[in-house]
C-alpha cells in the first residue's frame, strides 16, 4: 500500500533554464572577443569576485554602485562599494558584459545551459509556448502537456535504473529540500516515523547549510571521498574507501539505524572541488546503507544529464536530484 502510495508522489527535473528535479524509484575567464587564453576556463568565476571594481561607468550611463539588489554568494558590502559585473548577453558558450567584454561562461549559467546562450531551438520552443501558455501549475491533478511530455522523456533517459516519477521544482536547492520531505513521508507512511535524518558528506553541496547558521539537527555529515587530500600515508584508493564506509557505519550504529532516513551524495562532488570517488567507494558504501534500510540520494544536480556516473559506478539509488 505505501510502495503504491509513495509510487505515485516520486521525483525529476523542470521545464526551465535553472530547473531542478527529483527522480525516484521509490517515492516516488576571461578572454578577448578575438581569443580565450588557456587559464580562460577559470577565469569567468574570478572574475565576478577579484575584478568586478572594474566595472565602471561608461559613456556617460550611470553605473550601478550602490544598486537596490541583494545577490546571493556576495558579500554584502559589494553592492554598496564596487560596481557589479553586469552580464548583457550571450552567445554560444560566451558572455558579454556592460562593456562589451568577453567572457567563456565555464560554469555554464549555473550548470544548467549545457546548450550555451541563444540557442534558436530553445528560443523558438519557449517562445511558441509563451504565446500559447506562458504559466500553469501543476496543483490538485492539474497539469500541462509539455510537463506530461517532458516528464515522460525524463524516465526514458534512464535505463540502468528505472524511475518511477517526475516532481517537478525550480532549483537544485528545492529539489534536494523536496527530497528530504518526499523520504520522511515515504517513512511516516511504512509507520517508521523515526526515521528522520539525513547523512552527507562534509566539503559537499549539503554542507552548505552550516555556513549560515540554518538549523538542520537532523543533517549528519561523514568523511569526505578527497583520496589525494585524505587518505593515509601508505593507503590505497580501496583501503581508503573501506575506512570511510567503516567510519560511515559507525556514524549510523551511534546515531541508531532506526532513526536515519537517507544517505544524500553526488556521483561527483562538485562543491568540494570535482572529486571523484576513489576506487570501490559507493560499493562499499551502498553495503552499508541497503545493511540498514537506508535510502540512496543521488544528487546529480552539476553532473552531466543522463546516466552520468550512476551507472559506471554501479550506484543504485532510490531517489535522484537532477538539473539542466
């Protein structure tokens, strides 16, 4: 009754630019406008920190130093004494400023125009649905036909693992706080309400909450899978992923099994700083948690959109956080 109930709640990705979403099984740089140097790859994100000061006023416009904008991952005295980096346009895997310079935009919007900017096969869909429908929701058994569509396509995508259900959301934070709800019903409705915290790993994108101070008791952190930074004198890849899935469930015996939920990680941690996973790593760490009747998140959120490393790893998920 619960596995059909939670069947029909399940998880994936939007209809939009920055998009995020859930699928579940279960419950579901700079350069010139005539070259891009080889440190370009890099350098459109230094550029919105160490250079946005040069952005100053020009042709007699009035800059935007002291602008009326609060801007995520910006210190907020940035917008009252320096003038921010004011993004104009973009063509193809390029940006443009205010100024006319030239940036490779390597991160992709934020991991989210694999298509790069102006697309005309994206212009022209969004535009054919702006004049048809340009906003619908999706509350009490309503919905649209591209959403139906779209969802469709998502669970086609994935053949390793089939998915149940698309749950549409507007971001990647939104799809992973999505998840958190989705688990915790998924258990209320086996009655093992208990079974209410989160595992992740320190140094990842669920880390990021201890940065501002939000209370989050029920998230639990484990060791980071950075091979090069943290393994042993002497300890192979394996060695070192048998110890993290050791600490792991000695981490899950202290906290009790019947009271975590889920196991949260990317395939690549991205936010730590592309890391891979060392050698038998999510083996080993899936032995753990199916040990415990825990769930596996996947959070593929900047991972590349399909199968990624889900499938070459072996990672068999329950719930998965997607984005493009």
């Amino acid at each position: 009754m619960a596995y059909r109930l939670l069947r029909s709640k399940v998880t994936a990705n939007p209809f939009s630019f920055e998009a995020a979403g859930l699928l579940s099984r279960h419950v579901t740089v700079s350069g010139n406008s005539q070259a891009c140097s080889p440190q370009c790859c890099t350098a459109f994100y230094r550029q919105a920190s160490s250079e946005v000061s040069l952005q100053t006023e020009q042709g007699g416009e009035k800059g935007y130093k002291g602008h009326d904008m609060l801007a995520p991952f910006t210190a907020g005295w940035q917008s009252t004494d320096l003038h921010p980096l004011v993004i104009e346009r973009s063509e193809g895997s390029y940006v443009y400023d205010s100024n006319g310079k030239k940036y490779l935009d390597a991160l992709a919007g934020l991991w989210c125009t694999a298509l790069g900017g102006n697309e005309p096969r994206l212009v022209e869909a969004a535009t054919k649905q702006l004049n048809k429908l340009p906003f619908y929701h999706s509350f009490w058994n309503r919905t649209t036909r591209p959403s139906l569509d779209l969802a469709k396509e998502i669970l086609e995508i994935f053949t390793a693992r089939k998915m149940g259900k698309v749950f549409f959301t507007n971001s990647g934070s939104e799809a992973n706080d999505s998840q958190v709800k989705l688990v915790w019903y998924y258990f209320n409705a086996l009655g093992r309400p208990n079974k209410k915290k989160f595992i992740a790993r320190t140094k990842s994108l669920q880390n990021l909450h201890q940065k501002f101070d939000l209370p989050a008791p029920f998230v639990l952190h484990t060791d980071c899978p950075h091979y090069w930074r943290f393994h042993l004198p002497g300890e192979t890849e394996e060695e070192f992923s048998t110890r993290l899935a050791n600490n792991l469930e000695n981490l899950i015996l202290k906290e009790g099994p019947d009271t975590i939920a889920a196991f949260i990680a990317e395939p690549v941690m991205g936010a730590g700083g592309v890391i891979l996973p060392p050698k038998t790593y999510f083996e080993k760490v899936q032995a753990v948690i199916e040990k415990y009747d825990i769930l596996f998140i996947a959070d593929e959120l900047i991972s590349i959109y399909g199968e990624s490393l889900s499938s070459t790893e072996r990672i068999i998920e329950e719930l998965k956080s997607q984005n493009k």
